[in-house]
C-alpha cells in the first residue's frame, strides 16, 4: 500500500526532530519540501464542500485510502483544531478558520515551527525580539517585523526558529482557510514552554519596529476541537485512529 503524506510527515519529523542534536538546516528544508507537498485532502478536510457541519464528516469519492471521510472546511463556523500527533519531540495539527476570525499575537518559545496553508488566505504578522524585559513578570519589550501582508494558497511552507523568522506572530483569515502546523518541542507549561499572548504598539518614529507588550488570554478567544479524520497515521508507541 502507498504510504500516505501524513504517514510521510510523521516518519520525517520522527527522523528530523527525535535527535538529540538540534535539526540541520538541510533537515529543514527537507521536512520544508514534503509540506509543501500535503493538501487539504491528504489531512482528511475537503476544503470545497459546504454541506457538512463544523463537528462532522462526510464520505467523499476521492478521500485519501484508509481514510474516514472528510471535514467540511467551507462549513466551519469559528477557529477549529485538529490534532493529529504529539509526543515530547514534536506535535502536528491543522487550525481551520471562518473567514474573518482570528489568532492573536502569541509565541513559540523555544520552538521550531513549520506553517503550511492548506487553502484560502490569510493576513499575518510576525516579530522577532530585539528587547526583551520580564522583570514585572509580565514580557514587555522591543520587537522587529519580519512579515506583515498576506499568504495565499499555495504557498511554500514558513519556518520560524526559537529566536528568528518571526517567532510572535497573529492570523486574521481573509477566506476560509486552514493551517497545518508542525512544532518541535511542543507547547509545555510544564517545561516552561507556555504560549503566551501579545500586544503590538506601532512607533511612529521607528517604521517597522514595535513594543510588545504581554497580555492576558483574549476573552472572546474561542478553538474549539474536531477529529482528525485523515489517514490512520501509524506511530511508533500508538495508532492515532
């Protein structure tokens, strides 16, 4: 049988990040290259369907072999997360968005992420650091702007490091749309990996410089769950079904 994309994503992210040893650039780019190929489909979401509900599947002629059917991507109606895959060296996922919804300014600390869009566009930003103060106990400092404008499906997949290529960074979906994400380590209060959420002050004197300012959880902030109804994903300690 053909081994399937996200079998394929799982098995190089297994070899890229299960080292000790920080992953190489060209190990980057090689995990870079494969996203690059996934589609919506390939994850279990039919991004064109509008008939399904945000919470359900629905069989389709062309879903991906060993798959269960797929999530209607058009039908959903607030930010929605798939999860996928986590161990301690790695987590995979997909957020789904309504158009016009969207992800407030947060953090990967410590992290290597890899984005891919999997369909539609969406506005970001994204900073790094320059700055930094948590003497208050609260993050405050100065920051630099990496991106700020639009990506639009298709797209080669972004890579941002634990100190560079815009490690803060918020979405606002301009059409419905979905992300693929890939985090190594993943998010982990217990090991002081926490995501944090942020405030952008523009300054006026300096173009493309900005404070960011730690706040709190946005309240009307809502990421609901669905289940991952792509191809039955084989691991090494458990089957995700």
């Amino acid at each position: 049988m053909e081994r399937s994309k996200i079998q394929g994503l799982y098995d190089i992210c297994t070899e890229v990040f299960s080292d000790k040893e920080p992953p190489t650039f060209q190990k980057i780019q090689w995990l870079r290259s494969f996203l690059d190929t996934i589609e919506a489909i390939d994850v279990g979401i039919d991004e064109f369907d509008s008939e399904g509900s945000p919470r359900s599947w629905v069989s389709c002629p062309s879903s991906p072999e060993g798959s269960r059917g797929l999530i209607s991507g058009l039908a959903v109606t607030e930010i929605t997360y798939i999860h996928i895959y986590e161990s301690d060296d790695f987590s995979i996922g997909i957020f789904c968005f309504p158009a016009g919804s969207s992800l407030p300014l947060h953090d990967h600390p410590g992290m290597t992420v890899l984005s891919k869009v999997l369909y539609g566009s969406v506005y970001c930003k994204a900073y790094d650091w320059l700055k930094v103060d948590t003497a208050n106990c609260r993050m405050i400092g100065l920051a630099s702007t990496v991106m700020e404008g639009i990506i639009k499906a298709p797209k080669q997949a972004s890579v941002l490091f634990p100190r560079s290529g815009g490690n803060i960074h918020s979405f606002t979906a301009l059409t419905p749309c979905a992300i693929l994400d890939v985090l190594s380590p993943p998010y982990s209060d217990e090991f002081g990996r926490p995501s944090t959420y942020f405030s952008d002050i523009p300054i006026p004197s300096l173009p493309g410089y900005v404070i960011l300012e730690e706040r709190d959880l946005p309240e009307d902030l809502v990421v609901t769950g669905a289940p991952y109804l792509g191809p039955q994903l084989v691991t090494d300690d458990v089957d995700v079904c």
